[in-house]
C-alpha cells in the first residue's frame, strides 16, 4: 500500500522519504531549557528540519512526587513561543478529550501517549482538530491492533495520521522492540516512527522512578533506520542525569549531531535498496 505522507510545519514524514525527526526535553522544565534545546536541534537537524517536542503535563509519571511540567496553559505558551522565535514545529501530548481542542491552538501536532492509544474519545477528539496526530503505540499492543486507532482519527475524516513504536512489556520493567512492527504498521498506509528513547526505558526500574539503558539508543535507532521508518523521535537534555523526567533514557544534547548524521547514514542505505 502506498503510504499516506504527512506535513508538520515544514517537516515531511513518507516511509519512502528520507527521515524526519522529532525531538527535545521529556517535560517542560523551563523556557530557558527549551530555548536551548531547540536552538540546539535546529543546527543539528540542518536544512531537513525536525518538531520541537516537549510535555506540559506528565500525567503518568511513577510516583505523584515526581515532577509533572508547569501546567497546560504555561507550557503551551512557552512551547509555541519558543518554536516561533526559532521556525519550526512543535508538539506535545494531550491526556484528556477536552485538552486536544486547546492545545491545538499552540501546536502543530498533538501525540497520543502510549498508555491512552485505545481511548476513544481522545483520539476522536484529537483528530476533530484537523492537526497532525502521533498516536504512541501501547507497551501492551500488538502493532496489528495499531489498525483500530487508525480507523477511530479517520473516522473524523483526519488523515494527518503518525503511527510510532516505543517497545512491548517484556516480563516486569522491560521492554523490547519487535522489529517487526514497522513493517505492519506501514501497511496501514500512514507514516511509521522509531522512539528511540522510549523504547530503552525500564518501567519503575528505579522503584519510584522510570530507568532506562541509554547506551542501547543508539544501536537500536540504527536497526530501526535500516528496517525503514519515516521518522525518529527522541528526548534530549543537556544533563540527563539532572533532567526532571525520564534522564535515564534522555540523550545527552552535545551527542545528538552524531546521532542524527548516524540514523541518516542507516535510513539512506535502507531506501536505496528498496
């Protein structure tokens, strides 16, 4: 099947076409931060361009002492302000019906977390709005089932359809990658991303925090590109191991013009040879 491709700002997803990026800090932890990681990706991304992406609200962290963002009205401020001053797109996750409406209004893409893949509503609600949806794939779903999440945003008559893959529980706090899963979900005829970062967390591997196995990002991407995707996203900070949110699994900023140049070099030899 021919794969739909779709438009985020300037930025192009199409499995046949080269990859296309997204990317930032987990959560919103200052305007300042996410200045400087935007300006950061903007030079590092080059003339292919990427969405700058950020969270307003964790709502799904571990522990209710952990840090969630500033809010939803603050942080779509703050996000659509600094991804105007820069250029580029921008995205963020919406949790409930009633926040895609607004949020919309910020951003031009919303992503459907992972753990809400299945919700109706959100998703109704999500592509009432017009905007592109990425819509995260469950740890607990088959990419078979992935159809049913395609069929409820088309249902609105909303095509601006991503489909990304994050892994699939493993036993308790781990997670793998079927590397099968861009193969089906392109079937459906939508663009297909890799989350690199994502897909290395251990779910409370921490106790009351989320861990992860960063030094496998990069190896995984790789295996990823050279399967064929349309897009990478990941989180970034300039310290994981200071982040307020997932720095386990976050890679360091300075590293992220190798990774780029790295999964491009994989995604060009993939697509020359399909």
């Amino acid at each position: 099947m021919r794969s739909n491709v779709v438009k985020v700002g300037k930025v192009v997803f199409g499995n046949d076409l080269p990859v296309s990026f997204i990317g930032g800090p987990c959560v919103i932890e200052s305007e300042a931060l996410i200045r400087k990681v935007g300006r950061e990706l903007k030079k590092a991304a080059g003339k292919g361009g990427f969405v700058l992406k950020a969270s307003f609200d964790k709502a799904n962290r571990t522990s209710v002492k952990s840090y969630r963002g500033p809010g939803m009205e603050e942080g779509l401020r703050t996000l659509s302000m600094v991804a105007r001053e820069l250029g580029v797109p921008c995205v963020t996750d919406v949790h409930e019906p009633q926040q895609a409406a607004l949020a919309a209004k910020y951003v031009d893409m919303l992503q459907i977390p992972a753990f809400l893949c299945r919700q109706t509503d959100l998703l109704v609600a999500a592509g009432r709005t017009g905007k592109a949806v990425n819509v995260k794939k469950g740890q607990f779903l088959s990419p078979w089932d992935m159809r049913h999440a395609v069929e409820k945003i088309l249902s609105t008559g909303n095509r601006n359809i991503l489909l990304t893959e994050r892994g699939a529980t493993f036993g308790y706090g781990n997670l793998v990658v079927d590397m099968r899963s861009y193969e089906i979900m392109r079937s459906f005829g939508f663009p297909v991303v890799h989350d690199a970062t994502h897909c290395v967390q251990l779910p409370g591997g921490n106790g009351a925090t989320t861990g992860g196995q960063r030094q496998f990002v990069r190896p995984i991407a790789r295996a990823a590109a050279a399967v064929g995707v349309a897009g990478v996203f990941f989180e970034t900070h300039p310290d994981p191991d200071k982040a307020l949110s997932d720095g386990p699994n976050s890679l360091p900023l300075k590293t992220i013009g190798a990774f780029l140049k790295e999964v491009r070099r994989f995604d060009a030899l993939s697509k020359e040879l399909q």
